[in-house]
C-alpha cells in the first residue's frame, strides 16, 4: 500500500499483502515526512513518535533524524493514524506537514526490484530513492540529467524515483527532490540507498524479501495515552 498525507491531499491506502509480527492482521509501515529536521522545521524524536503513537499507531519508533516513523497498524486504520498524527504534528511545525507511507512489503520491493537491487556502486557515488506524493504526472525521457548539481534520474516508477549522484567541484553532493518534482510534476522526498537498505533491516526485510520475525519493532512509551485524533 502506499498512503500520501499533506494539507491538501490524502490518498485512501491500497489493500495489502503486507503483515506484521504476530497473527493479529497488522502490517508494519513506515512514514517518510518530507523537509523536517532541515531549514529550521524541526521535531524532536519524542514528539514525532508520540504523535503516532496517540494516533493509535502500535510500537510507534523513529529511525535517524531525517524523518522516518515505522509503526504497527490494521491496513484500514492506517490513513486515520497518518491524519491524527499529521494534526499533532501540525500544532508542533506551524503546518501539517507532507509525508509518504510505504508497507514493509513496498519497502522489500524496492530492494529487490529497480537499478540499484543487487549492486554496488562507487563510494564516490551516492544513491537515492525518491518517494512521490502519487503518481508521476510527466514521464520524462530516461536519463534525465541536471549537469549542475551532478544528479542522473535514472528510473521512475509508479511511486518512487531512482536518482544517482555524484560530487560535484565544491565537494558536495546534490540533493534531488527539487530536480525530481519539477522532472515528474509530483511532491517528492528522498532517502539516500544506504537509509532505504537500514529501515528495510527495522521492518524485517532480508535479501528483499519480508520476514516479520526477523523485525526490530519495540514498543516504547508515549507521554499521553494512546487516544484516536
């Protein structure tokens, strides 16, 4: 499934195939935000799991600093829980913020479909999946090149991009999640391969495929009890 939530839009989840841990009919997912932690929008670890955990997500965690939140939920519980957390949120940043939701299932595709998916690229090289808010709204013709800021978008799909990178003369890398919404017309963020590679590990992903057992989900506390926003 994948599930978008922004101030102005919301897309209804796809039913899944994707389970959890345990035989009680919950999958794990993960939420991407888009644009927090940079730019002075930021929110502290606690504050973005606990706005999930409210929400009714089950063994809500995060994962690094640059926005991700994987938790336990029903299929159709899940675009309540992104709404509920997207309020509280809001009341933190000022605005609801954009954000993308992948099951694990989705998560293992990417590691076993697409060009990056069994090989190794240069350490000079940097990799990025890019999440879209929805479908592309242009197909642009592959490669599609940004000569500037060093960025090949090498692969579009019907929800993620594929984009290289690579050092440009002052020593740093680009980042591609302007150069990808202006190429497919479509709200974006971006995890670098080595993120996308780390949170598939914490959703039980092996070898790109799902192994719920072999997961990483721990309940931890939440400063207010769980309440549906």
């Amino acid at each position: 499934m994948s599930t978008t939530r922004s101030p102005a839009t919301s897309t209804r989840p796809r039913p899944s195939s994707s389970r959890a841990a345990g035989g009680d009919g919950t999958g794990v997912y993960v939420a991407l935000l888009r644009a927090i932690n940079v730019g002075g929008r930021s929110v502290q670890k606690d504050a973005l799991r606990d706005a999930f955990a409210r929400a009714g997500g089950l063994d809500a965690r995060t994962f690094i600093q640059s926005g991700n939140v994987v938790f336990r939920a029903a299929p159709g519980e899940v675009d309540a829980i992104v709404a509920g957390a997207c309020r509280r949120l809001g009341r933190v940043l000022g605005a609801e913020p954009v954000l993308m939701v992948r099951s694990a299932a989705e998560i293992a595709r990417l590691l076993r479909l697409g060009p990056f998916a069994r090989s190794a690229a240069p350490a000079v090289v940097k990799r990025y999946i890019v999440f879209l808010a929805g479908p592309p709204a242009r197909r642009p013709r592959l490669p599609v090149l940004l000569p500037k800021e060093e960025l090949d978008l090498v692969h579009v799909s019907r929800r993620e991009c594929w984009v290289v990178s690579r050092r440009k003369p002052n020593g740093w890398y680009g980042f591609p999640v302007d150069f990808v919404e202006r190429a497919v017309g479509v709200t974006a963020t971006a995890r670098n391969w080595s993120t996308v590679t780390k949170l598939a590990a914490v959703l039980g992903v092996r070898g790109g495929r799902l192994h719920p057992s072999l997961g990483r989900l721990k309940a931890a506390p939440t400063t207010e009890p769980t309440e549906r926003a």
